[in-house]
C-alpha cells in the first residue's frame, strides 16, 4: 500500500514533484495528493525569475512549458526582458526560466556580436541592476567626438550623447577628441637669423581638429606633433631673414610658416586657423645696441627737423625783405608797427619830415 498526503498550492504557487531526482510534474494552484516518497518544491510565481540548483533537470522533463517561458541562450547572444510593461533585467548566455502565469512577461533576444547596444527605450534600460554587468556606457561630451574601438578594430565614431556597449563583445576602448577650436603656445624658441642673431620667438597657433581618427592613429601625439611642426615652420621662415625684417613686419613673416604648417598639419586631421608670433626676445646686449640705434635716429631725424625749420624761416625773411624793398609804402607801414611796439614800452616822441620814420628816430634815440 502507497502512503499519501495532500497538499495545498496558493494561486501564486506551483509545486515541482521530484521522484529520485527526476522531475516529474508540476503542481498548479489547489489540493493535491501526492506519494510520500516523492518530494515536493514549492516556488512562487511572484518571483519573475525561476532559479533552482536542479533547473536543467526541471528544464528537460517539459512540466514547465505551460507556465513559464524557457530560454536557451547562446554565446553571442542576450535577452531584454519587460515585465507588465516596465524593463526587467538584462539576461546573458544561459538557461532561464521566466513564469507567465502571474505576471504579462515579453522577451526579446539580441544579437550582442555587433559590439554597440542600441534601443529606444535605452534610457530605461540603462537604469536596471542587470545593465552595469552586461553594457559598459559612454558619455560624449558637447564639443567632442567619441572614437570606439572593439579588440582594435574601430567600431565607430559618434557625437555628442550617450552610447552603450556589450561588454562580453570584446575589450573595448574609447577615445574622446576635442574638435572646438584650441590654442597652442610655443615658447622659448631659439631662432638664429640670417644675419647671426640668436633671438628668442613666441608664438601660438589657433586651431581645431577636423578628422578624429587621423589625429589619433596617424601620430602618436598630435599635440606634440603640432608643437614641433611649428617649431620647424618658423626656424625655416625666420632663419632666411635678418633681424631688421623680423622687428618690421611680424604678422606678413608669419603668413609663409602658416602656409607650410597647414599642409603638414592637415596629415593627423587638424586644421591650423591662424599662425601668429607674438613677442621677438632680443639677448641684452643686443637691446643695449638696438637702442643706441634708435636714439642715433631720433636724434638726427630732430636735427634735420631744426635745420629744415631755420631754412624754412631764413628763406620766409627774404623773401619779406624783397617785398618792403619794391615797395615803399609797406616799408612805411612796417615802421610804425615797430614803432606802436616801441610806444608800448617807453615815452617816444614823433616829428614828421621829408625823411624817413626810422631816421628820425633813430636821431631822437
């Protein structure tokens, strides 16, 4: 005789029945009767996900295909599972068991070969527990361009956003390149000139970088690359002139280094906007002489002003002197202007005669 026991399964219950390890049914809500040696497992359907140490067993004996949804995922493979229509979890190469009695469930299998995950609800899903152990994400900031790249091999270059990655896809990196528009400062440059003076240059270079990709695998540094492109450009441009030239026009000097720059520039994806030198360091002594120069110019420059000004007003008295010679009237009249200047200084007494003004004046002095 077989002894039996009955049993109870709640509406949110099921009851796995194990005969020597075996699965051998399965319970749904209500009374049962079952043998004693069989051993029975009570699970909750309110719990989404069925885990049990013996779940392929229960998997192979099929009593599940009524309630449950079983998956079987491969290498390569993942599953977005949503639950009464909010994201649930993220599941990943594996055997899973979802219930559906209890709860609206919908599964959607992807392939996670293509490396980068993308979805419409992405932001919803990205908020899961499941999504940090299977997505890796990046932010690109406003201004940048994200470069990314799977075991090596560039997968894509993306913009400003948020960007997702299946980790398990392979190992990657990514690399955010600034493309706003940037300056670089070059200073202390030693720069000898045509005519053997050792000077020191400052410059800065205005630019941005217009090819990502190449800024980053076509040198090693682009922002030294740059540094020293420049540094050749003016050491080229600055050797074939002399120092005179260099203190007269910076900014014309400048336009052939600039030229040169750009072109070179342009093979690692950047784009020079504007080359400019901003200070010429001469050594002290030769300040020293430069100055000395200068003040020899100014000097004879303020000499040859005078010289041209006594010119200028000896040449204005003779022509005044010819003028009061053909006529005698303005003579007379140029007589009493000086004399109303002498009247304004001391008691002068006038007689006219048949001579001159300044005759009888210089009588009665």
């Amino acid at each position: 005789m077989i002894l039996k026991r009955l049993v109870r399964m709640k509406p949110f219950e099921r009851g796995l029945v194990f005969v020597k390890g075996e699965c051998k049914r399965l319970l749904g809500p209500g009374w049962h009767w079952i043998d004693l040696n069989q051993k029975l497992i009570r699970v909750s359907t309110r719990s989404v996900r069925f885990e049990h140490a013996d779940i392929e067993v229960v998997i192979k004996s099929g009593v599940l295909k009524d309630e449950a949804e079983v998956l079987d995922l491969r290498d390569g493979e993942s599953a977005l599972v949503w639950v009464d229509g909010r994201f649930y979890a993220i599941l990943g190469a594996g055997q899973h068991v979802l219930w559906t009695s209890f709860h609206e469930v919908k599964v959607k299998t992807v392939d996670i070969g293509t490396a980068r995950f993308e979805h419409d609800e992405l932001a919803a899903i990205l908020q899961s527990d499941s999504a940090e152990a299977h997505l890796q994400v990046h932010d690109v900031r406003i201004g940048h361009e994200g470069l990314f790249f799977c075991d090596g091999v560039h997968i894509g270059s993306f913009s400003t956003g948020r960007y997702a990655f299946w980790k398990s896809a392979g190992a990657l990196t990514a690399v955010m390149v600034d493309t706003r528009e940037c300056v670089l400062d070059v200073t202390g440059q030693e720069i000898m000139t045509s005519d053997k003076v050792t000077l020191r240059l400052n410059s800065l270079v205005t630019y941005r970088v217009t090819n990502a990709l190449a800024s980053i695998t076509g040198v090693e540094d682009r922002f030294q690359a740059l540094y020293r492109e420049v540094q050749l450009a003016l050491r080229g441009a600055i050797a074939m002139r002399d120092l005179d030239q260099l203190l007269s026009d910076k900014e014309s000097i400048a336009a052939e280094p600039e030229s040169i720059l750009r072109k070179t520039a342009a093979r690692f994806g950047i784009e020079v906007i504007k080359l400019g030198i901003k200070d010429i360091i001469l050594p002290g002594e030769m300040k020293d002489l430069l100055n000395k120069v200068t003040e020899a110019k100014k000097a004879s420059e303020a000499n040859a002003v005078a010289r041209r000004e006594e010119t200028a007003a000896m040449r204005s008295q003779a022509n005044t002197a010819r003028i009061l010679e053909s006529s005698p009237t303005l003579m007379k009249l140029r007589e009493l202007e000086v004399l109303e200047k002498i009247a304004g200084n001391s008691k002068l007494s006038v007689v006219l005669g048949e001579k001159g003004l300044a005759d009888r004046v210089i009588n009665l002095l």
